[in-house]
C-alpha cells in the first residue's frame, strides 16, 4: 500500500492502511490447523516408501508385526494407500453419504512347518487388504458425514510427562508429588506425607512404601537405597580421630566372617563402645549415614521403617499382592506385572511428548525413542521430590501452556485407528490358531467391521465431532480454529474450577483472551491466535523478532510457552528508529506473568505484530483496544452470528484482516494460475492460462491435463447446515487480466473478496418515545423497502418411497381425491416444478401410498361400483409444506435404486459401451500425447541406457545422439523407465516425471469410468428398504422484521422494538 495516494486508493476502492507498524510477517493459512494435521496423519500424497513414522504409517508401525501364538505365522504390514473417493464433496451432500476414500493396507503373511526346527518363516503370500472406507477431508477442513459437514474440534488436554504438585493437609503439613502421566498405561504417583514417608500410588488406587518399588526395580538392600540418593560413605575408623563420626547411623550388620558373630546391628548408633569392639575385631571400614543428608536421609529412613519389605522377592510380592488381590505363583509372575505395567511398549507408553517432557524437566538425555520409564526416571523423580519437600524446587503450574498440548485431527484419529487395529490384532491371533495352514490368506484373517465401526463411531458420536456451524464464513473458520478442554479424556464442565478456565500468561500469542463463549463453557472453549501454530509435539507457538543489541532484526523465532519464560519480550508497539533500533532508554516488556521496565539492552525479543494476542474473530474489531473486554467478547462471539445478506457491503472501517478471513474460509474462488479471463457466466467462469511453451523442462510441458485453460464452476444458492444460502458470483468481466491467486468470484457473505457481515448505515444515538428502552432498536421501514437487511434462507425437505408389506409406494401426480389445480405445480414425478412458488399446505412432492383392508366407506363403494376394483386402494402420502412456508422451489433431485427389467439392462449396456469408447479415445489420445512430450525431451540428448523390456538389448546404442528420425521409429512402451535414457540428468528427471504424470492421467481415466460404470449399474446408493428419496429445496426471502437481533461489532446488541414509516424518522 505505500506509496499510492489516499485519493487513488479510495477511487480504486482499496482498503487505505493508517497502520504506523510496517507487517514484518504474513499470517499462516488460518486452516493449517486442520488441513496439515490430517495430511500429516495419511501422508496420502508421499509415496509409501518415503513416508514417516507417524500418525497413519506409525500405527501400523506399532501394531504389526503380529505373530501366533505357537508362532506358526507372522502377518506382517508393508504399506497402506488410499484410493479415489466414490462421490466428490457435493453428491454427497445430496446423497446423505460420506465422502470417504477406501483404505487398503499390503499386508504378507509368511507361515512355517510346526516340525521345522530352524524357526524359519519360508511360504510368504503378499495381499492387498481392504481396511474400511477412511472420512476424507475436503479442501475446507471439514468432513462429510452422512451428508452433513462436521469439523473435528482440536483438544487442549494435559500433556504427557512428570507434574510436581503440592497440597496441604487438614493440618497444615504441606505434601508433595510427583505423578508421571503417560499417552497410554498406568499412572504412577510419588506421594510425600504428613510423617515424611514417601509412597507410591498405582492407578490411583494401590498404595505402598517407595522402597518397596524401588527394591522391586532390583535396589533390594537398605545399604543399595541410601546409595542411590548418595546418603552414604565409607569411613575408615583405623585413621585420625573418629569422635566426629559418633551418633551417626550404621548401615549394615558387622559380622565377623569366620563365626558369623554380630559385632553391631544396623540402624545402632556409631559410638565409643562400638568402635573398640570393631577395632579389636581389626575391622577398619564401615558404611554411614552422610551427616548432611538432612530431609533427604529422614525421609528414606522414616520410608524404610515403613516398608515392611526386606527383599526383592519380598517386595515383588507385596506389589503382586496389592495389584492382583491374591498371591503370586511365582517370583517370575511377580516380575513380569511391574515389567508390564510400565517397561514394556506395547503396554506402557509414554510417548515422544512424554519422553521429551520428562527429559527437559529432570535435565536427562534419555533418547526420544525410549518411550517406556526407565529406571534412571523413577530414581530422578523421587530426587526431585525430596528436593522439593527440601524447598530447593517448586512446584508446576498446571495451567502453564507448557503443561497443557493440543491433540489435533490426526491425533485423535490415530488413536481410533490404534484401538481398532489393536483389536483387530486380537481376532487376527484367534483365528491362526484356529485355521488350518493350506488355505489360509490375509483377508482371511483381517475383519474390515472394526475399525469403520470404530471410526464411524468416532465422527458420528464422539464429543470433539461437531456438527458445523455454517451461518457465515467466520462462523465456519472460527469453528475449525476452535479448541476445546472437553471430550474423551479432558475435563467436564462440572468439575472445571475457576483456575482452568482463567486467562494465564502464556496465553499470550497463543490462544485468544477475548473469544470464549458466555456461559457454562467459558474459558474451556477458546480460540487459536492468528499468528500461533502447534509444533510437533502439540505444544502452541508463537512468533518472535530477535533483539540484539538494542536492534530488532527480521529474525522470526517461533516460541513455546516454556521457551518463551527466561526472556524479555517488548511490546510490538515500542517506537523503533529508521534502523530498527529502540528509541527509548527504558521500554516496558512482559517478563513470565510480570510487566517490568526494562533497558533496551536486557531485551530478547519483541512481538511482531499488535493482534498477535487475538483470534480472527477479535482481529476483524477496529479499535478492539478502546473496548471493555466483556463487551469485545459479545462483539467477537455476535459477527458469527450475522446472517448472510441478499446484498452484502464490505465495512467502511475495517482492520485490514478481512481479505485474509474471506480467503481462508475458502468462500471464495481465486485464480490457480495467472491468465487472462475468456468465458464468465452465472454458473463458470473460464481462465485462459498465460503458457510458456518455450521450456521443455517446465511442469506445464510435463503434464497431461489440460494446462491451457482453466474452469471454475460456481456454487449456486447452496443450503448450509444452518439453512443459511451459499451462492457464489463472479466478480471479473471477459478480458479481465488475473494474477494467481486473484479474487474471481465473491461467495456468501464478501464483497469484492473480503467479508462482509454487515451493511454500513447511519445509528443515531437518542431516545425515541420510549421504544428504544432498555438495548431496544428502532429502525427505519426504508431498511426493509430497500432489502437492506435481507438474507435468503434454503430448507430442505425430503420424502422417501419404501417398499412395504402391502405393495410398492409410488411418486405421482395422480393423487386420490385431490384437485387439479392443488397438483398444477407438479411433474410426472408427482415433485414440484424448479421457479414454483410455494406456500403452506401446498403439495411439494406427490406420493400414494397402497392402503390396508378395511371396510370402505360408502363413497369409496361408489367408485367401486363404477370403476371396478382398481379405484380407492391406495391413500394420499404426500409432503406437504409446513405452516408458515412462503418460498421459491430453487432445485429438486431425485434418487432411485436400480431397475432390473429387460429394457433397463439395454440401456444400461449401452451407456457403458459408450463409456468404454470414450475411455479407449482418452487411453489413445494420452498415449500420443506421451510420444510427442518424449520426442519433444528427447531429441538432441544423447543416448544413455535405453534398455528394451522385452529382451534387455540396448534399443539405441549409449552414446548415440538422438535424432527425430530414430526416435520415431522407437517404441518407448518397451523401453526400461527405471534406466538413464540419457547422459542429462535434469532430462533424466524431467522423464521421471513425465512418466509419474503418465501412469496417474491412465489411472484417473480408468478410476473415472469404473466411477461412472459403477453410477450406471448399482444406480443411487439408497438405505435398505427405501425405492426411491426425492429432495426438495425452497429458497425463502426473510426481510427485517420486529424483534430481530441487531449487533455492532464492539457487543453493542439489541432486538428491534418498532419498524418505523419514514416520515416518522426524527430529523
């Protein structure tokens, strides 16, 4: 915007920016949230082999390979891919179907003879498996489920690792813990209490001395736990003076080792007496309790009194006994719980986060892929505690944003997927112990029904699966951005105190202050800052300029709430010189939860932009800064509220995000590549794209699809989940020049690609005789004749016709006892005519019904009598519309399950005939298209190894230069695409590529025509029972009226009291 005049940019209707803080970084894509954690999850467009361990790929990962008992079978996962989806986003949404992609995973199954003993697996079958239909996610973040839009809410829970904790007794003693919280196992909690003893807890239930833990992990000596926390030492008593020694404890028995006399038990007091005896025994060293052990020695000892364990075997049967409620067989038993519970993966898991977690707070430098405790864990922890009770440590916080992560869409997919595997894993087990060898396959084994029903439980029941809000297009991308403290494993709004639900310091940045909703949920539903993003262990960041030396640089950190505590951090709005530097001596800073004032030198960093500390829905509140916070909380919360209008007008005054909002709620259309516009009507707009030919090696020269123009098809009066209108209207003419990524067509609720939820209009503030009372509206009756405020709304209504006992249901407008003129409307589908208009009572869609035995009335005797048998028995079951209805019918469909007459089956195969020809054409005019792009590569190279699949012989000498002539003569189908063609490697890429773009344009157009075979076939996919579902949609204009809420964008809200004539109006 520099450097253009004021006066310019106004007649071009351009936003003017009054902004005195040049932009230092762009704001991310506001649906990344939800877009790159599911590509993260299925890594669908990585190729197999170069996948990484997580989400999807990391689940199998975790779950195969899985063996047999008797160890007769291995089944083993080599890689999972998706194919194309059935219907795309929109014939699902008027089928009432999901939009899923089927999931298929190759799976081997290996198997050995029982009687071989080298243990070697020898017969393999490899098998593509059919795992389920997976929700895939449009291009808007949001799922289709049974053709209604849900979004999958992000969760902020605790986050996996060890929280110190400490809370005070009735009588005033305060007591310690420390709890180590894992992704998957037991919990396991350290307690101190009011006598100094330290205990553990197992799953909050089972309690017991710590040293029996600990001699249960294999510390069986008293002498070995004084060790460990270094309370010991060895002291010599043949040397120096040894008085200084008296009082302190002896940690052993003193035997003589010939006789086995005990010259002093442990735990007796070192003293005069004992030291003769000792040394006239000619001992000289024994083991002591340290003197400066202090807290620390009073806690293990006053533990080890507790304990009434003395040995390992001793403590691992206590631990047996208190776990299980009954004695241990064995001491291998014993051993193998405690090794279960929490050393071993497949049943305890701590998980990357976890691991990192409890090596950043305990300074360990245990691998990230050692994700059971070790031993080493649970030593430093009770160290950590003790310190604690010591005072030398405090405490966590367990609102700290550093303690709490956010489990995103493919998180809490893959925890689905891993409990479905893992039970289908279980049957897997059964069944090859069941089955016998010869017959056995992996799809015999696999039972798909697990995990699509888990799944779709998941997305049709879970708590984070929400149906979409939709009224407007901040509405919907404050709903994708939304995170949520409840759900599976989160809290409940019962339970939830006031600490969790207050505003924290490291909230700054990261999540929003201002967007919460009023009422019970307040403070556990927030909102993502427009500038945040979630790092790889779900922990939030936000961005940072570097400060050195009282310069801020163009550096962007990207912090976490824990990184971010030992710095100074300036304000975005602290005045800087022309280079960068900091123009006062002293500059207010934000320091953890404090706000000192601080010299330019001590500062670190600085924020980058003023609303970094908001939401988008805050960020769209001019001069958000001179508003009370309660009222910028109504105002955020009320603009995803406003309806869409029939004229929408961009806001006089708005804060410069709202192209970024309208863009990123992808409501609009933008251009893919820059071109010039050819072809606009209502329904497409056409691109043609500004080609260059001249580069062999470009991605355009390289690709099969038609790179010369451009379509996009424009959504036309779509209903929302709200029954709000989604209708889509170009806003460029023919000839118009289009950058990529230029606004080409406005959606619900924009104006000239921003958003636009309002009108601007005139508000005086004064009182009207009274009418205006109390946050009443009095408006002008000019509003309403002008359609000002008018919105459209679209409700849907749908019959279904079933197949029932007493015969066939039937659409018709030949209706039983109904006047011609109430059927005027319909067609011979008996469904209402497009551009009818249509008020309550009217018929919508004509159905009869065939009627039961009963006796008939005398007039249906009379037309018995006069007719024969046919007349009366079938009854009116139309829909009619309901009271209230006044609208215009904008679209009807029609769904029917397949005939299977004679007649039908023709025309079916008639229709597929014709596919196939036009599949054979496309096959042919690719493979042309291939050998022109080849020639086009090829000619002037020089050869390399172009090896012929056929009889692995050079087709062309290497060396030879490939001239035009050779190369027509060639046949490229036969030549090796794995091998050099040429001695270039940037042709040797291009090839490789070109070859890539070949196989996927012969795999589109054959997916295609299985897709539009299967279409003709099976017919619409409609539930059981039902024949045929005819769908009506009606458009309703709904103009101003009284006690409509009216809202400002700073909470100023009310309902209108009186529509007032003009002449009227004061003034």
């Amino acid at each position: 915007m520099w450097g253009i005049s004021l006066e310019d940019q106004i007649k071009n209707g351009e936003r003017v920016s009054f902004s005195r803080i040049p932009e230092i970084i762009e704001m991310p894509d506001l649906l990344s949230i939800q877009l790159g954690s599911f590509r993260d999850f299925l890594q669908h467009d990585v190729p197999p082999s170069q996948r990484k361990n997580k989400g999807l790929q990391a689940v199998f990962n975790n779950i195969f390979p899985i063996v047999d008992s008797r160890e007769n079978y291995i089944l083993e996962f080599l890689e999972y891919y998706v194919d194309q989806p059935k219907y795309n986003v929109i014939e699902c949404q008027e089928r009432g179907v999901s939009y899923s992609v089927p999931l298929k995973a190759k799976l081997r199954l290996s198997s050995r003879d029982e009687d071989d003993e080298s243990k070697t697996f020898t017969h393999a079958i490899d098998q593509d498996v059919y795992l389920g239909n997976l929700p895939f996610m449009t291009e808007k973040g949001t799922f289709v489920i049974n053709g209604a839009e849900r979004v999958i809410v992000s969760q902020l829970h605790r986050s996996p690792g060890v929280f110190f904790d400490e809370t005070i007794h009735p009588n005033g003693t305060k007591i310690y813990s420390g709890r180590i919280i894992p992704f998957r196992g037991s919990w396991v909690e350290f307690v101190t209490d009011i006598n100094d003893v330290m205990y553990v807890y197992i799953d909050r239930r089972k309690k017991f001395p710590v040293t029996t833990f600990l001699r249960a992990l294999g510390f069986s000596d008293d002498k070995d736990l004084f060790e460990l926390f270094g309370l010991t030492e060895i002291v010599n008593i043949s040397k120096g003076k040894i008085d200084k020694y008296f009082g302190r404890t002896i940690l052993e028995d003193i035997v003589d080792e010939k006789t086995g006399e005990i010259y002093t038990e442990k735990y007796a007091k070192f003293s005069q007496e004992i030291a003769a005896v000792l040394k006239k025994a000619k001992l000289t060293n024994i083991f002591l309790l340290k003197s400066s052990g202090g807290l620390y020695s009073e806690v293990i000892a006053n533990t080890i009194h507790k304990d009434s364990s003395k040995s390992e075997a001793e403590a691992l049967e206590t631990i047996y006994r208190q776990m299980r409620s009954g004695e241990a067989p064995d001491l291998e038993t014993a051993k193998n719980l405690i090794d279960r519970l929490f050393f071993n993966p497949k049943k305890y898991d701590l998980g990357i986060v976890g691991r990192h977690r409890i090596n950043k707070k305990l300074h360990m430098d245990v691998s990230e892929d050692i994700t059971v405790l070790i031993k080493n864990d649970i030593i430093a922890i009770i160290k950590y505690l003790l310190e604690l009770r010591n005072g030398k440590r405090t405490v966590d916080d367990i609102d700290h944003l550093g303690n709490r992560r956010i489990r995103t869409v493919g998180e809490q997919l893959a925890s689905q997927f891993s409990i479905g595997l893992a039970r289908m894993a279980r049957t897997i087990k059964e069944r090859m112990n069941l089955r016998d060898k010869e017959t056995l396959t992996p799809q015999d084994l696999v039972n798909a029904r697990t995990i699509s029903s888990l799944i779709n439980t998941f997305f049709g029941t879970s708590q984070l699966s929400q149906f979409m809000d939709q009224t407007n297009p901040l509405a919907e991308l404050t709903h994708k951005r939304r995170l949520s403290a409840l759900g599976p494993g989160g809290l409940t709004r019962e339970r939830a105190g006031f600490e969790v639900r207050d505003v924290h310091y490291t909230h700054y940045g990261r999540l929003c202050p201002i967007e919460t909703p009023e009422g019970p949920n307040i403070g556990l539903i927030s909102s993502i800052c427009i500038h945040a993003r979630i790092n790889e262990f779900g922990f939030l960041e936000t961005p940072y300029r570097k400060v050195e030396n009282r310069k801020a640089t163009t550096r962007i950190d990207y912090l976490t709430a824990d990184d971010e505590d030992p710095f100074f951090i300036a304000q975005a709005n602290a005045p800087l010189d022309e280079n960068n530097q900091f123009v006062k001596d002293l500059v207010k800073c934000r320091y953890e939860s404090d706000f000192p004032v601080v010299p330019p030198e001590k500062i670190d960093y600085m924020d980058v932009s003023p609303n970094q500390i908001v939401s988008a829905a805050a960020a769209l509140i001019p001069f958000l800064e001179h508003d009370d916070a309660n009222r910028a909380l109504m105002g955020s919360n009320m603009q995803r509220q406003a309806v869409p209008l029939l004229k929408p007008e961009a806001p006089l005054i708005g804060t410069g995000i709202e192209k970024k909002v309208a863009r990123d709620s992808r409501t609009l259309i933008n251009a893919k590549e820059a071109g010039e516009v050819v072809k606009v009507t209502a329904n497409e707009i056409v691109v043609k794209r500004n080609i260059k030919y001249n580069d062999k090696y470009l991605d355009t020269a390289l690709s099969f699809d038609d790179m010369e123009y451009d379509t996009y098809r424009l959504a036309k009066f779509l209903r929302t989940n709200q029954d709000t209108c989604t209708n889509q209207k170009p806003i460029v003419k023919v000839g118009d020049l289009v950058e990529k990524s230029d606004v080409l067509a406005d959606g619900c609720a924009t104006d000239q690609g921003e958003l636009a939820l309002g009108r601007n209009i005139l508000v005086a503030f004064m009182p009207w005789r009274g009418y205006n009372f109390e946050d009443a509206i009095v408006i002008s009756e000019r509003v309403v004749w002008e359609d000002t405020y008018t919105s459209i709304h679209i409700e849907e209504f749908e019959l279904q016709v079933r197949d029932t006992k007493r015969g066939e249901e039937e659409l018709t407008r030949e209706i039983p006892n109904v006047s011609e003129e109430a059927t005027r409307n319909l067609n011979e589908n008996g469904i209402v005519r497009l551009g009818a208009e249509v008020n309550a009572g009217d018929i919508i869609v004509g159905k009869i019904t065939p009627k039961g035995e009963t006796d008939p009335s005398p007039e249906e005797k009379l037309l018995k009598a006069i007719f024969g048998d046919k007349a009366g028995d079938v009854k009116d079951a139309s829909l009619k519309a309901p009271p209230g209805m006044h609208g215009i019918v904008v679209d009807t469909k029609l769904f029917s399950r397949k005939n299977k007459d004679t007649n039908a089956k023709k025309e079916d195969k008639k229709k597929i005939d014709e596919l196939e020809h036009q599949k054979n054409k496309d096959i042919e005019a690719t493979f042309k298209n291939r050998v022109e792009k080849l020639m086009n590569l090829l000619t002037g190279e020089t050869a390399d190894e172009m090896i012929k699949i056929s009889d692995g012989k050079a087709a062309v000498k290497s060396g030879t230069k490939l001239k035009e002539k050779v190369l027509k003569k060639m046949d490229f189908g036969d030549i090796d695409p794995g091998k050099n063609w040429t001695d270039n490697e940037q042709t040797n890429e291009a090839l490789r590529k070109l070859n890539e773009n070949f196989e996927a344009k012969i795999h589109n157009i054959e997916e295609e025509f299985k897709k539009q075979k299967y279409k003709i076939v099976v017919g619409d996919e409609l539930p059981p029972g039902i024949v045929q579902l005819a769908k009506v949609y009606i458009a309703r204009k709904r103009k101003l009226q009284v006690g409509d809420k009216m809202a400002g964008r700073h909470g100023n809200k009310g309902v209108i009291a009186k529509i007032v004539p003009m002449e009227d109006m004061p003034f």
